[in-house]
C-alpha cells in the first residue's frame, strides 16, 4: 500500500510526497506584460511552505496573441525569466518539485487579446475563429519549445503542456474540432504531430533529465480516445499525465454504481490502468480521506487539489500529519477566490 507521504522518483528527481498543488491561474495578479508580481511569488511560496510535494505554476501564455486573458503570467520574452525565477527558488526552497504549464487558448483567446480566435480548424459559430496556416503552426511549435527553455533557465524542473480544457493543444487532438486535411488533420498520428513535435523539441532543447508533463482531456471526444492519446503521449516522452476534462461535456464517460468519484477522477484511474508513467488525479477530491484512499488503494500515483490548497495554504502538512485544515467554503454558484482571492472566506478565516 502506497501511503500519501510516500515519495516517488521521475527521472532522478525525488518527489517528497504524492500531493499536487496544480495550475490554477490568479487572476489579476499579473498585468498585460505577462511579468510576475509580489502576489505570484507570495502565493506559490504560501503553497510551497504547505508542504506539497509538486507544483505546477499556473498556465503561462507562450505567445501574447495566444493568451488567455489580458492578465495571464508569460513565458513569451526572455524577460519573464527573472521573474519566473522568483516562483521557481520559492518553491524550491521548500524541497517542493517546481514545473509550470506552457499554454495557449487557441479557440478561447478572447477579444481582449486578440480579434482572432486562431486553432487547428475555423468554426462556422465562431466567427471570430480562423484556422491556423502551416506557418503560424511551425511558430506556435517554436513558442512552445521556446516557453521550456525559458522555464529551464528560470530554474524549473520541468514543464507541462496544456492539452486538456478545450484549449490549443486538446483542439488539435480531438476529431471534434480538428477538421484539417493536411499532416495536422485526420488520423489520431495527424491530430498529435503538433504535440509530438514540441514534445520532441524540448526534450532536445532541455535534455532528457527535464520534465515533461501533459494535461490531457480525458473525453476528447470519447474516454476510448483519452486512452488512445494518453498511450501515444507515453510512446513521445512524456513523464506525467495530468487527466482531466476535454472541455466536451457530450458522451461523459458513465461511472460504476459504486464508484464514489466523480467521472473525471475515474477518467484517471482508468487510464492509469493503460500506461506505464505517472499520472495525476484531479477534481472534486476536496478531502484528505478521499485523497489517502485513492493513493492508498494503488489507483493514481498523484492527488491534484486546488481549492482545498487554496483555501488552506498549508492543507498537505495538516494533512500528513494528521491536524486540522481550514476547509474550503464550497462558495456557490462559483469559488469566490476565481473572482478575487480577498473575498475567499476560507482566507478570512486564517488571517481572523
């Protein structure tokens, strides 16, 4: 039985335990230089201290035109390094493993950033989506690879691609919205060339003792190709999946009766169960006895927790050693930290 404090090894890199913090993007920390502030490095410090083992900086835009909104960290300039680099000696001065995600919105750039929605394939309802040229590809493969090499420098330990939620990369992947007729279109080998060939670069660019990670859409369009892509992903290199949604909500993969997860959870450890390399739960574990039970019982190898981690900084070493967290409110209709992390009432509760 594997406990959550136990400790993993990927790539000679020695993870302390199996808690994630993931890619939550703070909204409004950064300006529309992209360049990190006090905020960014206070609050990665704050997680940091709390005692996850990994964690993984929110989506940073690799290209400006590509953001997902005016207020998202970069990775685009070499002048982002310096800043980066605060985040990454922050983490890592708390024996945590530091990765940040490379990431483009593709479909869902809003106007704000960009008059163009640009993507693998124009959409008849999108009118502000246009499909993306040869060219433009080879500069959105080289933005990325450029985006690891800056992380690299910026002292990180590795990187995850942003292939899940509906954005670039998962476009790409899915039939739905991929409807190329080139080597970027068509069979799933066609619909990953993008993926392959920037997984490829950065493993060139930044060696084999680098992390590479996926954040891959578990239904893209199906469960049945999740499995399919997250097989291909392992075959290029990557060295931890990260399974979460698609941003397909038609066809969701339907759960055993018994089974006390929600379908995205399940979507992880079924195809944990088909590769042979990490992979990170999320969504709605919120607990820590859903947590341990799932590491416990062999199903995944990581927990990714936002809200419990956001509400309660220091929510992994409360748990590993058996004290009292500071529970998430569960605000509805929506997570009032997403709004403005000031109005989370978790937050008032520890500063109180």
């Amino acid at each position: 039985m594997t406990a959550l404090s136990s400790e993993i090894k990927i790539k000679g890199l020695t993870i302390k335990n199996r808690i994630v913090f993931p890619p939550v993007v703070c909204f409004h920390y950064a300006g529309d230089d992209g360049m990190v502030t006090d905020r960014n490095v206070e609050h990665y410090s704050l997680r940091a201290a709390g005692g996850a083992g990994l964690i993984i900086v929110e989506a940073t835009a690799v290209m400006k035109e590509g953001r997902l909104a005016p207020f998202q960290l970069g990775i685009w300039s070499d002048d982002h390094i310096h800043g980066l680099n605060r985040i990454s000696r922050a983490i890592k001065m708390q024996n945590a493993v530091a990765m940040i995600q490379l990431h483009h919105a593709g479909l869902l750039t809003p106007e704000s950033v960009s008059p163009f929605a640009k993507a693998p394939s124009a959409l008849e309802e999108n009118p502000r989506s246009r499909g993306l040229t040869i060219q433009e590809i080879e500069h959105i493969r080289l933005s990325f690879i450029a985006g690891a090499i800056h992380a690299q420098k910026a002292g990180f330990d590795g990187v995850e691609l942003h292939g899940a939620h509906g954005y670039l990369l998962n476009e790409f992947a899915t039939s739905v919205l991929n409807k190329r007729e080139d080597e970027y279109g068509g069979d799933l080998h066609k619909r990953l060339k993008l993926a392959r060939e920037i997984i490829q670069g950065i493993r060139k660019h930044c060696g084999d003792g680098f992390l590479i990670g996926f954040r891959m859409g578990a239904n893209s369009p199906l469960l049945e190709d999740g499995i399919l892509i997250a097989k291909e992903l392992e075959k290029y290199g990557v060295n931890i999946l990260h399974v979460s949604h698609g941003g397909n909500l038609q066809n969701l993969p339907r759960t055993p009766k018994e089974f006390d997860f929600n379908w995205i959870v399940y979507s992880g450890i079924t195809i944990k169960s088909q590769v042979n390399i990490p992979v990170i739960a999320v969504n709605e574990i919120k607990t820590p006895e859903r947590a341990k039970w799932l590491i416990e019982n062999d199903q995944v190898d990581f927990v990714a927790l936002a809200r419990p981690q956001l509400a309660d900084p220091s929510w992994a070493n409360h748990v590993l050693n058996d004290q009292p967290v500071n529970t998430c409110s569960s605000c509805k209709p929506k997570c009032r930290w997403y709004e403005d992390s000031n109005l989370c009432p978790a937050m008032k509760r520890l500063v109180s």
